[in-house]
C-alpha cells in the first residue's frame, strides 16, 4: 500500500536548512492501523504530508499503491488525494457555512458526483459515525466531538485507500477521544487502513503498530 524508501525532506536553503526527514523507509500494508509517534519538532507532520501527497520529498521514492508519486505533477498530485486519501485534522478543517451533509459531500462534488448521489451517500457515510440525526446542522452548533465525527464521514466519502489523521484527538476532552478512537478501532475492523500522529501514549495503544520518531528519524517500529 505505502512503500517510501530513503525519504528526506529539507526546509529552507543555504545555512538556515532544516532537515525535518532524513533516511525515512517504511512499509505500511492494506488494512493496517498505524500510530506515528514523537516529541514536537520530530517530523511527524512532515512525513503526514508526503504520505498524503499534500507536499514531495527532497529525495527518496514513495510508492502509494503501486504508483509513484516523486514523479508527478501538482494536478495530477491533488487527482490522487481526492481518489486515494482521506485526511482527519486536529482542528477538524469544516467548512462553516455548510452543514454536516454538505460537508461531507463536498470531496463527491470535487469529483463530479451528481448532486443527489452525493447528498445521499453523505448521508450514509453520517449515519455510520452515528451523526444522521445531525445532517442538516452546521459546524457551530455541534460539539468538538461530533464535528470530528463529520471530518471522519467526510474521510470516508470517496472510498480512500488510505485515511491520514493528525493530532485527530488534539482538540478534544478525554472522554471524548476514546469515543473517536473507538469509532476509528471500529473503522480498522472493518478493514480500512489508518495511519495516525499522536504525541499521547494513551490514544497511540489504540493502533497495532506504533512508528516512534526523533529528529527526523525512525527510532523505533513495533511492525519490523
Ligand atoms: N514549512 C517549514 N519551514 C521550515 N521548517 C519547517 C517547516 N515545517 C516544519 N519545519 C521544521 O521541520 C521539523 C519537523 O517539523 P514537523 O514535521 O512539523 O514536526 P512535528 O509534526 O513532529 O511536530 C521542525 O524542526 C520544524 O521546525
Ligand atoms: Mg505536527
């Protein structure tokens, strides 16, 4: 599913360079649910967005089901976040104006979805987070735990090979993210590949396999 072999990133240029990855290979396979772990500044979100196609390497292969992404330009990067990614944030990322439903069906419309198709199959993806009830409220009126629940339909919406999640649980109470984490747990039995950032050992023990980082470099992986 995610094969990255020698993956560097490097910010800035001349003497104020970053190298925020150096040497990264993994191998992540279909159906896994992994946790990315790390102090503050040790790359996760670095390596986030590569996997999700949201930024390049400097250097290094990354291969996402047999594609290679190194080679490939900016549209046809997007194409491939839109067909194969599904993305959960900390801050949850909705947009306010629209309500749940509309949220989630937004991804659909990207890819040219007719409307009522793309209204109903929100719908469906609401009702499997637990959320039908509040389709048609928008983000305001809900709280940080249901509007996560409408980011996690909105992941689901165009059938990702692979769902990202960074800090899903940031912004949220305790109770409240065991509650997401069970509803992820739910998501990996039912056999969709997670790959997770978190700085908590508690909300981490929920992923069978934990990817531990510092300065930029793998230290430990719980999967090799
Ligand atoms: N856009 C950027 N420009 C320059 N340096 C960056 C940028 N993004 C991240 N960094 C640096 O790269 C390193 C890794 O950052 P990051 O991947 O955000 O770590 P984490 O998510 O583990 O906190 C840090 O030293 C950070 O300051
Ligand atoms: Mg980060």
């Amino acid at each position: 599913m995610i094969r990255v072999e020698n993956l560097c990133r490097t910010y800035g240029v001349g003497e104020t360079q970053v190298s925020a990855l150096s040497n990264v290979s993994l191998h992540i396979k279909e159906g896994e649910f992994v946790a990315v772990m790390g102090a503050s500044g040790s790359g996760k979100s670095t390596l986030m967005n590569i996997l999700g196609c949201l930024d390049t390497p400097t250097s290094g292969s990354y291969l996402l089901s047999g594609e290679s992404i190194k080679e490939i330009d900016d549209v046809s990067l997007s194409a491939i976040r839109n067909k194969k990614i599904g993305f959960i944030f900390q801050t949850f990322h909705l947009l306010t104006r629209l309500s749940a439903q509309e949220n989630v069906a937004l991804p659909l419309r990207y890819t040219n979805t007719a409307k009522q198709q793309a209204s109903e199959r929100a719908m469906a993806m609401l009702d499997k987070v637990g959320l039908r009830a509040r389709a048609h409220h928008k983000p305001f009126e809900m709280s940080g735990g249901q509007r996560q629940r409408v980011a996690i339909a909105r992941a689901l919406v165009n059938e990702p090979k692979v769902i990202f999640a960074d800090e899903p649980t940031g912004n949220l109470d305790s109770k409240t993210s065991h509650e997401i984490m069970e509803l992820l747990c739910t998501l990996h039995q039912q056999g969709h590949t997670l790959v997770m950032v978190t700085h908590e050992e508690d909300i981490a023990a929920y992923a069978k396999r934990i990817i531990r980082m510092k300065d930029g470099v793998v230290i430990e992986d719980s999967g090799c």
